[in-house]
C-alpha cells in the first residue's frame, strides 16, 4: 500500500466510525421513540414548575386521584410544551403544570361531579387530556410567583373564559400572552378555561386509561 492510499484507508475507516458513532447515539436517546409514546415530562426538562392538583385533596373532586404528582404526555406534546417554555423563559417566566394526561377512569369521577361540557369532557367522547395532549397550565414569574390570571384553576364560571373581559389591563394582557405563546407553539386554547390547552397534532389520538409509576 502506497502512503496516499494508506492516507485514504485511514480516512475512509475514520469516517465510518464517526457514522457509526453517531448512529449509535441518535437511537439511544430519540430515534427508537414514536411521538406517540407516553413519556414524563421529567425526564426532557427540569425547567417546568409542578403543582399537580390531582394528586392533592386541593381540587374540585376533593380526593387525591393521582398517587405521584408527575406529568405524563405523549412525546409529541412534551416537545411543544418544552418549546413554549423556552418562550416563556426569554421573557423571564415559566410555566406551572396543574394536569397534564389523566386517565380516562378519573375522566368519569370527575363528569359524575361536574356533568357540563363547558367545564368537564363527556368520558363518553373522552377529553384530550385522556389522549395525553391537554395540559392546564398557568406562568410563573422570575421570583417564582404565580402570575394572577383572575381566577384559580378550575374556577368553574364565566370569569375563566377567554372571553370574559371585566378584568385589569393587567390580566387580561397576560392571559392573551399565555395565548399567544401556545397558539405559536401548536396548541388550541378553550374558551372557558384560560388554563386548558389542547396540542392541535394530538386531537385524535386514541384515549387512554393507564396509571404510571410512582417511586
Ligand atoms: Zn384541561
């Protein structure tokens, strides 16, 4: 083997290794995952502030449904949410989690409390946050503070709609800027829940009913 060839073998195997390598790397962590699977939103980004009513007794169905306060979705939607949050930050907010996937059998607890559709999903049709692509969600600001949004979560009347305008200046400019940043990141809002956003690519997805791990 002259030197120019050996120069050109030695190339050749170190490209090739490099291709490998980086195969080997990519199905280790993304490639081997659909966009459909259910994953925690844990294991992507630490940059999510938790308060997962349903694993309190400080929510409308005054039980504690969840055993662990996590926050399941399908893949497709943790990436959104994840992009959105990335907004959220440059601005010096975050977003705070209330509900992301719930099983379809707390989807029928909470109908039996609450049998309207302006607030609570027919388990018959299922909501999409049994499809694992709804999350409720408010921000919070750089000193960690929740941003007021004129009524808790899960206040159950018109002033939680998006359309109620008897608000400060103030809140009716944050809510629009929650909006907004979703809306630009692939979510729909819902009118009579300022908190509730639906992943647009997640809205036929199948309903689930299942329960994830608790350590
Ligand atoms: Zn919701």
């Amino acid at each position: 083997m002259n030197h120019t060839l050996r120069i050109l073998v030695f190339f050749l195997l170190g490209i090739s290794s490099l291709q490998a390598q980086n195969e080997a790397y990519v199905s280790s962590s993304e490639a081997k995952i659909s966009d459909t699977t259910f994953v925690n939103l844990r294991d992507y980004s630490n940059d999510f502030v938790y308060d997962m009513k349903y694993a309190t007794e400080d929510n409308f169905l005054k039980t504690k449904v969840y055993d662990c306060a996590e926050c399941m979705l399908r893949l497709k939607t943790v990436k959104a949410l994840i992009a959105a949050n990335n907004d959220f930050l440059k601005k010096g907010y975050r977003i705070k989690l209330f509900d992301c996937y719930r099983p379809l059998d707390i989807q029928k607890k909470m109908w039996e409390i609450v049998s309207n559709p302006t607030y609570v999903a027919d388990p018959k049709k299922g909501s999409i946050h049994n499809r694992g692509g709804a999350v409720d969600i408010s921000l919070v600001d750089i000193t960690g503070k929740e941003v007021d949004m004129g009524t808790s979560f899960d206040f159950f009347g018109i002033m939680a709609s998006h359309n109620f305008k008897q608000l400060s200046e103030e809140i009716l400019s944050k809510r629009a800027y929650l909006k907004n940043t979703m809306i630009k990141n692939g979510f729909n809002s819902f009118d009579s829940e300022w908190w509730h956003y639906n992943l647009k690519a997640g809205l036929k997805d199948k309903v689930s009913n299942q329960k994830w791990k608790c350590d």
